[in-house]
C-alpha cells in the first residue's frame, strides 16, 4: 500500500510541485524506499519526510488532490486508447454485429476444438494411434455412427411422412401432435432414457409384447437405435415443413393434367426441392445423434466391444482420471464427424447447383 502512494507522490510532485518540495528535486532511498528525500540548488534537506507519516498529516491539503489529478490523468488516457480504438475499428470498416459474431464463434467454437485438438497432439509421436485404434474404441466408434445413420435413415423416411401429414391434412388433434413433435427438444435426455427403459423393457408395454418373438430392445443395440431415434426425430421434421408449406400444389395439379403418374408427379416435381431440406435435417439429426448420452446410458448395457458407445467410453476414461485416453478418443469421433458434416454439405451444395441446371 505504501508503495502505491509512494508511486502516486512521485508522479504528482514531478508534474506539479508541492510548497512543500517546490523547485526540489525528488529521489529515493534503494535501501529505505519507503522515504522520500527533497533536495533544493543541490542540498539535501536535512528533513526526510515518511510516506505514511505524510499521507496521515497532509491528507486533507496534498492526498486528495493528488489522487484526483493522477487518476484524471489516467482515465483521459484510458479513454484515448478507446477512442483510438474505435477509430482503426471505423477505417476497418467492420460492424460491431459482425464483430460480435466472430468473437462468439471464435470463444464458443474455436478456441474448445483447439485446446481439444492442443492436447490430443501432446501424446501424437506416443501413443496416440496406439490409443486411438484399441479394439475397444473401433468398437465404439462402429457402433455409434451405424446406429445413427441408420438413425437418420429411419428419421428420414417417417420424419417425411409425418411432416407431410401435418400440412397436407387437416385432422382432430392436428395441434397436439404437431406440438408432441418437438417433445424430445424440452425434455432432459435422462428423463427420456428412463422414459425408454420403462416402455421397452421386457415387463414395459412394448417391450413385454416383444419378449414373445424373443426381440430384446433394452440393453442392446436396438436399444441405443431407438434412443438416437427418439433424440433426432424432430430434426426431420421441423426441416421439410417448411419447405412442404411453401410448395405449391398447383404444380402437382399441372403434373396430373399433363398425364403423370403420382409417382412421377413426386419423382419429378415434389422431390427435388426436398432434397436440400432432407439433407440439412439428416445433418442435424446425424450431428444429435452421435453426441447422445443421457438416454443411451440407460437403455443399453455399455459393455465394451458389444454396445459400447463413443460418448458412454470418453465418459467411463473421465471417471477413472485417464484423461489422455478421453481426449484421444474425443478428438477421433470429432474428426469422423466433420468428415461426414462436410461429405453431407458438399452434396447438399452440388444438388442445388444441379437444380439450377
């Protein structure tokens, strides 16, 4: 504390010289800092005047103005640097909201894949593909992208179906079911793995009925297939609704008229601009699906190279402090899935501009 009032003094008494140090010039002890010594045409003055002493007993004359003067200053600097700021931010020509988007993506997205990315490369030359290729985690990594594609298959295909009933029809508890659609966004996905586990159990409703043909849904992959189901089905369907809205059933109309068949009315002039709905809703139901966890703890058994799932493994390694083994693993799935997110955006690209053709 003291050292800080010192600093102020020295600043103040440099720039506008109290009566009590006026003409003097100022320096300090190396071995006593605490004291500051005034010396005037070259002589010391015999009078060494204590910084605490000083504040305590010229307060209310020299310290608050002091402080006021150094802390103006300082502030009008601040406000400088701000105003230079904003000056190269205007020569720039850059918006605050585009400032303000690139900040977000850069905190939200770039920096955690980095520092992800930053260290998995610390064990790179070690043991990273020794880490990444145990039997244990291909088996993870197998089972977690075939059940969500054929999650995103199955999502697809009943995903249409049912948007396509939504606008096309008009029914008693339209509003309700259109409303259920989107129950898997609110509710927490452990809620719904016990949801799952309860129904598809071999005493649940559905599962009960199953045990008769000996077809086992809990703690299997059917299991973990019907909880990626469950989680990404309204993706689907919320992407081609839209779209089915804005459609015009005059086309349809002219098809029939011209002499096509329904099937051909829908192979030439419903389905082509489905596709890039149906692929953005793939995507994001893909995307959902291969990060699920709260559900899928519950209804599959997570035994290793049976139904054990990329995201359960990274979790059991975070449980036994094998954090390496984790962000090896983590890093795998996230590679895999930008590899196929971008596969999946190049076709989406390459259908339009085959559309504009």
């Amino acid at each position: 504390m003291i050292n800080f009032f010192h600093k102020i003094l020295i600043f103040t008494l440099e720039r506008s010289p109290s009566k009590i140090a006026f003409g003097s010039q100022i320096s300090t002890n190396p071995n006593k800092p605490e004291r500051l010594t005034f010396t005037k045409n070259g002589n010391k003055n015999k009078k060494c005047i204590f910084v605490k002493h000083f504040l305590f007993q010229n307060a209310k004359h020299f310290l608050l103005p002091v402080c006021l003067r150094f802390f103006s200053e300082f502030s009008v600097k601040i406000l400088d640097s701000v105003n230079t700021f904003r000056k190269k931010i205007k020569k720039l020509k850059v918006s605050w909201p585009w400032l303000f988007t690139l900040f977000y993506f850069v905190f939200m997205l770039i920096l955690p894949i980095f520092s992800l990315l930053n260290t998995a490369s610390k064990n790179l030359f070690d043991n990273f593909w020794e880490t990444a290729t145990e039997p244990v985690a291909l088996s993870a990594y197998t089972v977690t992208i075939s059940m969500a594609f054929f999650a995103c298959i199955f999502n697809a295909f009943f995903g249409f179906i049912l948007a396509w009933v939504l606008v096309r029809y008009n029914f008693p508890g339209k509003r309700l079911l259109d409303a259920a659609v989107d129950l898997p966004f609110a509710l927490p996905t452990s809620v719904a793995g016990l949801t799952l586990a309860t129904v598809y159990s071999d005493q649940g409703w559905i599962g009960s009925f199953l045990s008769n043909f000996g077809i086992q849904i809990v703690f299997t992959k059917l299991g973990i297939l019907v909880a990626m189901i469950f989680v990404s089905f309204p993706f689907v369907v919320r992407t081609l609704q839209p779209v089915l809205q804005e459609m015009e059933i005059e086309l349809e109309e002219a098809a029939w008229s011209l002499g096509a068949s329904p099937w051909k009315t829908f192979q030439k002039v419903i389905f082509p601009p489905l596709i890039p709905a149906i692929l953005t809703g793939l995507t994001l139901a893909f995307s959902r699906a291969i990060g699920e966890y709260g559900s899928i703890v519950i209804v599959s058994s997570n035994i290793p190279l049976k139904d054990l799932i990329a995201s359960v493994l990274i979790f059991q390694n975070l449980e036994q402090y094998d954090y390496t083994r984790a962000t090896v693993i983590g890093t795998v799935v996230l590679i895999l899935s930008l590899f196929l997110l971008l596969g999946i955006n190049f076709l989406q690209s390459w259908n339009q501009k085959y559309l504009k053709f």
